[in-house]
C-alpha cells in the first residue's frame, strides 16, 4: 500500500533498525516463561503499538527531536544538556530529510507493516514474537523477545559496521524519549502532534522539520538569554 513517491526502506534496512529498537529499547527479560528457547530471550518489547511507536520516532528525527524540547521545557534534569545536543544533531543540515522513512497514518496511529523484516530476524533466529492470549481468536498482543543471538549481532554491527551506527545512536534517543511506557501512552504522546493527527488515514505522515528547527532556536536563545 505504499504511495507513489513516498521514500521506503528496504527489508534489510528494515530488519536492522527493528533489531536496534529491540536491542536498545527492549526491557530486559532474564527468561520470558518455561522451556529452554525461552530462557535466552535478553529483552522485550511488549505489544506492536510500542514497537510501532518506538520505530516512528527513529524513522523521523524531526518528530523525536521534538519530543526532546517537550523533555526539556519540563524537566530540570542533569541531562537536558545532552538532550539540547541531541536535539540538534537530529535537526542538522539534511539529517531529517535523508534519515525520514514515512509511516502511514493508521487506526491507532502511525504504523507501517513489519511482518518482512520480523520473519527476517525470526528465521536467522535472531528474535521471537509470541501471542498474548489465546491464538488465533483472542490474541490480546504480541510480545517481540530478543534473543541472545540478536544482540550478539548487534554488539558486532554496531562494532563493525560504522555505516549502522546511525542506527544504534538513534535507538538510545528513542529510549530515552520513550522510557518504558505502554503503546498507547506513547501514541497517546504523538497524537498530540497536529500534523500526526490530522493526516488523513492511509496516508503518509508529514515532517515538521521546519517548525521544530524554529522551536529549536527559539529554545536556545531563551536558555542564552537566561545564563543556562
């Protein structure tokens, strides 16, 4: 269902950027029930609208760079500094246009099917996704482990790939945004964006760029003004 002119990433790409979210954002899980395959999950993401919500903040910097001067103009924290410079490095030249992977516009929010580069970390057995509930008719989730093989691959691509680090950089912002809220507390936070909101459904999700770079300087020069 992609529109035409829309840039997409491919299963690859995909796959990687999902294996950093569960690898950065997860939380850690030293065993994810009975058996031993279950024993070497490291970490979890519960539920696909967390992980849905993790994934658009990392495919638009824009929108996770505003969600950073949201963090700031409310907390006092040690760490708003590096936040700032976050920020920053998010909205810099033409990071927000080349970094952006568009999601569409779906019934709880943005979303973008997975399904291709799920199966593609699932058959180097990489993760696991288990079914909360009773499958197929009362599935009330599904659960995204990460296994210990998958973060091995991790700690040697974000080693050894230097053209992957973006990635990995990334994935630690979106946690730090994140925390480990629910899904639907973090859909209820993108929601409060206008442009997010009022984009028709189906339809792919606009930057802000511009008026986050605007709100970025605004920010800046307040913090100046005032000795911070």
């Amino acid at each position: 269902m992609a529109e035409s002119g829309v840039r997409r990433a491919s299963r690859v790409q995909d796959a990687v950027r999902l294996l950093f979210v569960l690898d950065r954002c997860g939380a850690p899980c030293q065993s994810a029930g009975e058996g031993e395959n279950r024993s070497v999950a490291v970490a979890v993401v519960p539920g696909q609208k967390r992980l849905q919500a993790l994934d658009f903040w990392l495919r638009n910097p824009d929108y996770l760079a505003d969600e950073l001067l949201n963090q700031i103009e409310i907390s006092d924290a040690h760490d708003t500094e590096w936040a700032l410079d976050q920020a920053r490095m998010l909205l810099a030249g033409d990071e927000p246009d080349v970094s952006r992977y568009p999601m569409l516009r779906w019934r709880f929010g943005a979303w973008e099917p997975l399904d291709d580069a799920l199966a593609l970390l699932l058959a180097h057995g990489l993760i696991r996704v288990d079914a909360v509930g009773e499958p197929p008719a009362k599935v009330e989730r599904w659960d995204y482990y990460l296994l210990a093989a998958g973060r091995e691959l991790a700690d040697e691509l974000r080693t050894g790939a230097p053209d992957l680090a973006w990635y990995d950089e990334r994935a630690v912002v979106v946690l730090a945004v994140a925390g480990q809220r629910s899904g639907s507390q973090l859909k209820e936070i993108q929601y409060r964006q206008a442009e997010y909101e009022r984009t028709v459904w189906k339809a792919s999700i606009n930057g802000i760029t511009e008026r986050v770079r605007e709100r970025f300087e605004r920010i800046t020069a307040q913090r100046a003004g005032a000795g911070a």
